[in-house]
C-alpha cells in the first residue's frame, strides 16, 4: 500500500515533461517555429467532422 501511494504521488506531482520543453525550445529556437493547439487524437477516437477553419487540415 506505501508503494502505491508513493507511486500515485509521484505520478500526480510530475509537470510538464522535459522532452515537451526541449522540443518546443528547439522548434522555436532553430527552426523558427511556433506550436499550434491541435493535437492528435488517443488511438481509440474517431475523427471529428473539422468546423473551424483556422484547425482544419488544408483541403487537397
């Protein structure tokens, strides 16, 4: 039970990940990018039909 709680704990202090951080400090810093708000779907959900313009994928 100590192990657990001390896991829980762990899992629920942790931040943002370093990896995210150094990912966006290297698109902006190197490659002059910004990060966009669209994020990809958990592999279980299905697409939504896109009624904002400013996220939609350009039209092929």
């Amino acid at each position: 039970m100590k192990w657990s709680k001390m896991c829980l704990h762990n899992i629920a202090s942790s931040g943002k990940f370093s990896i995210d951080r150094t990912i966006s400090d290297y698109a902006q810093d190197i490659w002059g990018t910004e990060s966009t708000k669209f994020k990809l779907l958990a592999p279980h959900e299905r697409p939504l039909e896109y009624d904002d313009s400013n996220n939609a994928p350009p039209k092929k």
